[in-house]
C-alpha cells in the first residue's frame, strides 16, 4: 500500500488498494466511508442531471434514492 506508486498506477489500482485499506478498519468507520461515498456519487450524479439540462424532471427524483445505510441518516432523538 504504501509502496504503491501512485504516479505508475492508473486510478483503479489506487481505488482497489485504498478499498482494501478500508475493508480492515473497524465496521463503524466503514459505515462512514460507505455513507460518505454513497452521498458522494448521488450528488455527481444530480450534479450532471443538472448539467444536462433536465430541470424540468427535477420532481421525478424527489424520494427515489435512498440511503445505502439509512440507519445512519435516522435522528438521534
């Protein structure tokens, strides 16, 4: 991992390494980085809706992505 040369490796070796990285932490950080990567993709994917000039659909998306982990995203009350 640390060996890695990330200046030879194309991106989907650094991915694959960073992901085994992940895979050994303790299951509460890997709930973080799973919550963090899931919003992260939903908000590339509204971000190139919004490029492509779909605005007029914008409704349709109201309520159909849910969380990856929604146990996370609940209120602590």
């Amino acid at each position: 991992m640390l060996l890695l040369d990330t200046e030879k490796s194309n991106m989907n070796t650094i991915l694959k390494t960073q992901f085994e990285r992940a895979a050994e932490l303790p299951e509460e950080n890997q709930k973080v980085l799973i919550d963090l990567m899931d919003k992260y993709c939903k908000a590339i994917a509204f971000e190139n809706f919004l490029k492509e000039d779909h605005k007029t659909s914008l409704l349709l998306l109201k309520g159909k992505t849910g969380d990856v982990l929604p146990e996370l995203n609940k209120a602590k009350g």
